[in-house]
C-alpha cells in the first residue's frame, strides 16, 4: 500500500515538474525569430507579409482535409470577431478545397498563404495541422499550440503570450 502511494505521488510530481518547466519555457525560453516564408498566397485571397504586420498575431497552419482544423475554425472565427489578428497558412491543400472551406464556414484569416507541398514545415517546426503561433510585434515565435484551440488554450497559452507580445 505504502508503494502505489510513493508511485501515486511521484507520478503526480513528475506531472506538476513538467507542467512547470512548459510554463518556464513560455515565460523565459529565448524567443526564436519567425523564420522567413516565400510562399505564393492562397488564390482569391489577401497576401501578407510577416514582416509588415504591425503588432502581435496569430499564425495559423491549416488545411481543408483537416478534421481538428473543421472543430476549431468557430474558435478562430470568435477570435477575429473580438479583433485579433489572424493569418494563415494553407498546407498540403488544393486552392479549391481551401477556399470551399472558408466559402462555407468563414474566413477569420487577414491573410493566407498557400503551401502546397508543405516546404513551410521544416522552416516553422510544425508537426501538422492545425497548428497555430503566436509571432510578437518583433516578429519572434512566442508560443505554439500543436492541435486544435480550445477555451483552455486560449486561457493558458494563447491570450497570455499575446499580451507578451503587445507590450514588447
């Protein structure tokens, strides 16, 4: 009995040391420059420029094939709604089925980028889609979300980081 509570609390500590070393990792990692993307924009849409966006924003990378993408598209359209900055990156998607997705559930992007073969992955570090980053005013990387966003999400990691990212 003494043993599974000894296993129980070391579970439980290994669990709250990880939680606190991601949370260190947002506050005082050095912060990586988002790395430069040539990438075309997505037909029928705006372009954009990470280096002309003024101020913090979201990067989002997304695909019409995407099911987590589908759940988490009325989170990002509220965000737009409440006026943060979106931008997106449409990966590994054809332009048609991009912009049905965004004709039938709306767009929450300022901009979009189209990745075809998925060249943007190695230069972000992403893992697959959905993927969103917060990019600073300055233009670093301050946090990353792999997965859909949740009310969680945004709470913890997301409007956090932003507020970082402002106040630079």
């Amino acid at each position: 009995m003494q043993a599974i509570r000894l296993a129980a609390l070391l579970a439980v500590l290994a669990l709250a040391g990880m939680l606190g070393w991601r949370v260190y990792q947002d506050h005082h990692a050095p912060r990586e420059p988002l790395p430069e993307l040539t990438l075309a924009p997505l037909a029928g849409q705006a372009a954009f420029d990470p280096a002309d966006i003024e101020g913090a924003y979201l990067l989002n990378v997304w695909g019409s094939w995407c099911a987590p993408c589908r759940i988490e598209h009325p989170v990002l359209m509220a965000l737009r709604a409440e006026g943060y900055a979106i931008y997106g990156i449409n990966w590994r998607d054809h332009p048609d089925d991009a912009n049905a997705f965004l004709a039938e559930l709306g767009n929450p992007y300022a901009g979009i980028m189209q990745d075809v073969n998925g060249a943007s992955a190695q230069a972000l570090a992403i893992s697959g889609a959905p993927e969103t980053l917060v990019i600073s005013a300055e233009g670093e990387v301050l946090t990353r979300w792999p997965g859909p966003l949740t009310a969680d999400v945004l709470r913890n990691r997301i409007y956090p980081a932003l507020d970082r990212g402002a106040r630079r």
